[in-house]
C-alpha cells in the first residue's frame, strides 16, 4: 500500500501507542496529568506535605499551599519549579504556577 502514509513491517509497541496517543490528541493531558501524579518527586518529600497540585489550565499549575509562609518560600522557588516539572516532562506542560 505505498502513499497510504502506512509502515511496512512491524513497529514497536512504544511507537505505535505513542503514535496513537498523538492522533487522538491525548498527549498534552497526559503530560499535565504527570504533572499533577508526579508533583513529589519534582519538589521533594518536604514540600509536597505542605502543596497539593489542584489543576493544569492554560499552562497555568495551581497548587494549593498549606500555609503563609511555604506560599511565599513556594513562590521564591517559582522558576525552579516549572523548569524541574518541564524537564521531568520534556516538554513545557507548565508556564506558570499560581499558589493558593
């Protein structure tokens, strides 16, 4: 079947499915969702007491903080974190994180 745009052969499985993931348009909420699964190992086990990652919207992670002040130590730490989450992810899935 040549110019069907088809393989010959056959393909690994981690091709086909991610292949698949991106003709279904899934990639970009799986990524966030990795995110959201994968918020400790990104921060450390000490801040993911205090912080909650709620939700990915428009590139925007907001994260529910315990209290004042690891808000404020959160927010001094902001660049760092959204470069770990996206290196993590190897895309940027997060441009920015609102703290609440």
């Amino acid at each position: 079947m040549s110019g069907s745009g088809r393989r010959k052969g056959p393909v690994a499985v981690g091709v086909a499915l991610r292949d698949m993931i991106r003709r279904m348009g899934l990639s970009k909420p799986l990524a966030e969702y990795d995110v959201l699964t994968s918020w400790e190992e990104c921060v450390g086990e000490q801040v993911s007491r205090v912080s909650i990652p709620e939700r990915i919207v428009n590139g925007v992670l907001f994260v529910h903080v315990s209290s004042a002040p690891w808000r404020a130590e959160l927010a001094l730490r902001r660049s760092e974190i959204i470069r770990k989450i996206n290196t993590r992810a190897g895309t940027t899935v997060v441009r920015d994180i609102q703290f609440r």
